[in-house]
C-alpha cells in the first residue's frame, strides 16, 4: 500500500478507482475483442528450417535497409530504446494502480502487448543489420539502470493523465517514422504499422479511464492533468543523448512541439474540458490552466522554430556518422 504522506486525498481516489472498476472490465474486454493479436514472428519469420526463399528475402531486407536515412534510423533508435523502458512503466502501473483486481489484470494484459514491440524492432534492426549495435545496447542498457521515477505525489490520476498522453504521442512517432520509411522499406512501415494499431488501443483504453474518473471526481482530476499535461517527460528522456535525438525527430516532422500540439487539441475536446462546470476553486484554476495550453504549445513551436539553425548530428550508433538537417521541420 502506498503512503498517504505526500496525497493526502490517497484513500479518496483509492475509492474513486474502485467505483469505476466495473467499467474498466467493461474497456479492457472491449480492447480484447477488437485486437488481433500478433506475434514478432508473424512479421520476421525465425525459424530453425529456414528455406532459400526466407534467405534470400533476409539479403533484399537489407539491401533495402541500406536507402533509410540516418534521420529515420535516429527516430528508430530512440522509438525501439523507448519500447524497451517497459520495465519502468509496468512498475508506475503497479505501484499506482496497485498489485490485484482490474488494474492488476490490465497491467499484466498491456505489458503483454506492449512486450512484442520491443522485440519486434529488435529483431528488425538486428536482421537489416541497422545499427553498431553494441553502442545501442550500452544506451539501453543505462536507461534502464538509471530508472524512471516521477515525481507524482502518489497521485494516481497523474498516472492516467500520463498514459493517455503518452500512448498518443507513441503513437504518432511510430506512425510518422513509418510514414518516412515507407519510401524506402515497406516491411519496416508494416512492423510500425502493427505497433501503432495496439498504441491507439491503449490509447483509447487509457483516455476513456480518465474521462471516468474525470466524470466522478471531476476537481481532482483536473488538477492531475493540469500538473502533467504542461511538460509531458516523455518515455526515455533519460536516455543519453535523447535531447540530440528527439531533435532529429523534429526536424524531420517525427514528432515534437506541434504534435504534442495536435495532441492535446484533441483530447481537450474529447473530454470536454471547457464544458465541465460546478468546480471548486482548485477544479477552475486547473480547468483554466489547461484551457491555455494550446496557446502556450502555439507559441513554444513557433519560438522552437525561429530559433533553430541548420545543424550537423552524428551518434555511437550510427559509428558517429555525420550527417545534415535544415533547420525546420522535414529537413
């Protein structure tokens, strides 16, 4: 049990969660009757008796591999080290959602999933040989080691806050570094593709949680969101390097400022948080605060944007390879 030192309201929320559980069950069954579950295998084949043909497309994957721009290689990087935090987020579940019931179930469910992706890229850059993959696996490696811990005041509705923005903004990577290797390498945008379907179920199952407990204890859960949604730390910015990486991505139309942007624009309208009404002083000030946010984004991407020049960017894992980007977006 966690300790109510730092959130008070603890026990609250406790029960808020509890009330809700009926139609959490309710949103992890829907989530298992509309996925098609998929294995790494299904999209790379591995298998002890592998034929010529399966050989022969191992060498065209490659070859095809060899035309992906060191900017997509860079967002894969960072996408494929981001999947592999899994372990930290499995443990924010549990230690916020606690270790029984729905949550519990959910946790163990989405961990599941959320597993395969990580392999499935790994098993991608290995075969297409993408990588010094030695100086990947020591940044993983230390990600991992140096931890991810939040400072969430034992509040479990930031926990929700975070994961609804998080899947989406997954999301958008992985399909837009789809998007981008598609030109080059189909199967790379399928194995994308396959993620970014399950990221927009958790997304759905996490940002219909929220809107339940935003529906029962609506003060509360707007101060959560007000505390998260301003400076989303998104997963693996402990990664070293991740600043130099999450720029590549900006540059490239990845993901930055302006999807965050995106982002938020829709699930503000999709939780109707203008319309909420009958709040406490806490619940308006909150309320306010996140009704700005879009503006704030407007202004950081535009500041983001004319401040940036046209730079060179090399990493360990591409054998420090230098390599150009204009200065603004799809550079």
């Amino acid at each position: 049990m966690l300790s109510s030192v730092k959130n008070p309201d603890l026990a609250a929320q406790r029960e808020v969660l509890e009330s809700i559980s009926p139609q959490i069950a309710e949103y992890m069954q829907r989530h298992r009757d509309s996925r098609k579950l998929w294995m790494p295998s299904d999209l790379l084949p591995a298998h002890e008796r592998s034929d010529a043909e399966h050989e022969a497309e191992l060498v065209a994957l490659r070859e095809r591999a060899r035309g992906l721009p060191d900017s997509v290689r860079v967002a894969l990087a960072l996408n494929l080290l981001t999947e592999e935090g899994l372990p930290h987020f499995h443990r924010l579940v549990a230690q916020y959602m606690g270790h029984d019931g729905v949550w519990a179930e959910w946790n163990n469910l989405w961990t599941a999933e959320e597993d395969r992706h990580g392999c499935v890229l790994r098993d991608y850059v290995r075969d297409a040989r993408l990588f010094d993959m030695r100086a990947l696996e020591q940044m993983q490696y230390q990600y991992i080691e140096s931890g991810f811990n939040p400072d969430w005041k034992d509040d479990p509705y930031r926990l929700l806050a975070y994961t609804s923005l998080q899947e989406k903004a997954t999301q958008t990577s992985h399909a837009n570094a789809g998007r981008l290797a598609g030109q080059y390498e189909p199967k790379l945008q399928r194995i994308l593709a396959h993620i970014c379907a399950d990221e927009s179920r958790h997304y759905v199952f996490y940002r219909d949680s929220f809107a339940a407990v935003l529906k029962v204890d609506t003060n509360r859960a707007l101060a959560a969101l007000a505390s998260i949604a301003p400076s989303l730390a998104m997963p693996g910015h402990n990664i070293a390097g991740y600043a130099q990486m999450s720029e590549v991505e900006r540059r490239a139309g990845i993901y930055g400022p302006r999807e965050y942007l995106k982002l938020i624009e829709d699930l503000l309208k999709h939780w109707a948080i203008d319309k909420l009404d009958g709040l406490s002083a806490v619940g308006r000030a909150a309320q306010d605060k996140i009704m700005q946010l879009p503006k704030r984004l407007q202004r950081m991407a535009e500041y983001v944007e004319s401040k940036a020049q046209a730079r060179s960017f090399s990493f360990d894992f591409i054998y420090q390879r230098a390599f150009e980007m204009a200065a603004g977006r799809g550079g």
